[in-house]
C-alpha cells in the first residue's frame, strides 16, 4: 500500500457552537457561506454543519455529503443539543484567553474598508477594527461563540 501526499489537500477545521441557528445566520448572512451539509448524530446528540465558499451546492444528500469532504476550505460547526437553551452553559473556549491555543481563521475579502463598513450595518461584534492596532491591514470580527474571525484583503496588502 502506498499514498502520494502531494495530492493531499487540507479540508475542514471545526468550531464548536452554542446556538447552530445564531452561527448559521452569522456565517451564511454575515461571512457570505454556504451550508453545503447538515448530519445529525441521535446516539451522540450532536449535528455538524459543514460550510464553505461554493458557487454550487448539491441539493442530493449523498452529492452534498461527498462535497463537504473532497474540497478545501470547509468550516464544519458541531453543536451538542441543547447547549442553545441551557442557562448554566458557559460557552466554549475561544482559544484566545488563558490558557491560549487556537486563535482564529480568516477570510480574504475584495475590499477591506467596504466589508467593514458592510459588517457594521450589520450590527457585528469586532476585536479589532481596521485602523486600531498596530496592523492597520486587518480586522478582527467575533462571531457568536467569540471565535476570532480574521478579515483582510486578498492579496494581503502591506500598508
């Protein structure tokens, strides 16, 4: 048996959430994905979302299944239920405060200043705005978890 990690390709990360309905809206409406895939696990009482930038997603369960594991690029969310309606959850680890581990993704925009100011009227939170900090080349969005989410332009352009 032999493989060829030149045709490796890094696939997905996953991000767990409180409330997949809150992430859904906020990743689909806000970042711009598409759901390409849902499964629902009864005996681990949890559901994955796989999402990603896609011109095309299939309609056909086994199609879209086959998509959210062939390209690159995916976000995969797992919410364990009933996490949304548990008052004494206290939400995941964003990776950011103590102990800090993981530390975001990032999304490549076509115009910095215009999605920033686009994320505004849509009411999100931000870690960091464009011109704050020392790097006045990005941005920092929270999503609803607190997960840090990077916005620059493509290219990422030295200013």
């Amino acid at each position: 048996m032999s493989t060829d990690p030149s045709t490796y390709c890094f696939n997905h990360t996953m991000l767990r959430v409180k409330d997949p309905k809150v992430s859904l809206k906020f990743y689909v409406e806000v970042l711009g994905m598409k759901l390409l895939h849902q499964m629902d696990n009864e005996a681990g009482k949890f559901t994955l979302y796989f999402l990603a930038y896609a011109d095309d997603v299939p309609t056909n369960k086994e199609e879209a299944h086959a998509a959210a594991f062939s390209r690159p690029g995916v976000l995969e969310l797992t919410h364990n239920w009933g996490t949304e309606s548990d008052p004494s959850f206290q939400g995941y680890h964003n990776g950011n405060t103590a102990p800090q581990g993981f530390g975001h993704i990032a999304v490549v925009v076509d115009n910095l200043e215009a999605a920033c100011a686009r994320f505004d009227t849509m009411g999100v939170s931000w870690k960091k705005r464009v011109h704050e900090g020392n790097m006045k080349n990005i941005a920092f969005l929270l999503d609803p978890d607190g997960y840090w989410i990077e916005i620059l332009e493509s290219g990422f352009p030295r200013k």
